[in-house]
C-alpha cells in the first residue's frame, strides 16, 4: 500500500492475536484516526476531536478502528507473536 512507510505489523488485542474481520489476513497497516463530530466540525475545531488507532488491513483494505482501553498493540512481522497470543 503506497500511502504508508512502515512495513505491516502484526497486532494483538487484549493479548489476542488479531486478524481482520472481513478477510481474517493477519497483517495491517496502521494509523492516527480522527473520530470527528458535528460540534466540532462546526465551530471548525476538528483538530480538538480524540484519535483512534486504525488498523488497515494488508489484504483487503477494511479499517478497523480502536479507542479508549482495548487499543491494540504492534509486532513486527518477522518475530512473530508474543507467547501465549495465538
């Protein structure tokens, strides 16, 4: 994917291995997600709004957004998982 410079990542989630919900590809793409809403976009405040973190997936593209506590956490392809998260 083009538009990022990093290598896809593995994630886990509350220790979980995570795949994509869509395709079940283990390997996303990820960024800063604004979570905009009509208040702010009004008064032109956008860049006030909280930020997700945002998984995009390697295969099929789908975004997965995560916010607050349940963020998930990254691992580089070739190290594979953390013990006990597959």
């Amino acid at each position: 994917m083009g538009l990022f410079r990093t290598k896809p990542k593995l994630a886990t989630v509350l220790g979980r291995a995570f795949r994509c919900l869509v395709c079940g590809c283990p390997e996303f793409w990820y960024r800063e997600v604004k979570l905009n809403s009509t208040a702010a976009e009004f008064f032109d405040l956008a860049w006030a709004n909280r930020s997700a973190l945002g998984l995009i997936c390697e295969q099929c593209g789908y975004v997965h957004e995560f916010a607050g506590r349940g963020r998930p956490e990254l691992w580089a392809l070739d190290k594979g998982y953390p013990a006990g998260a597959e």
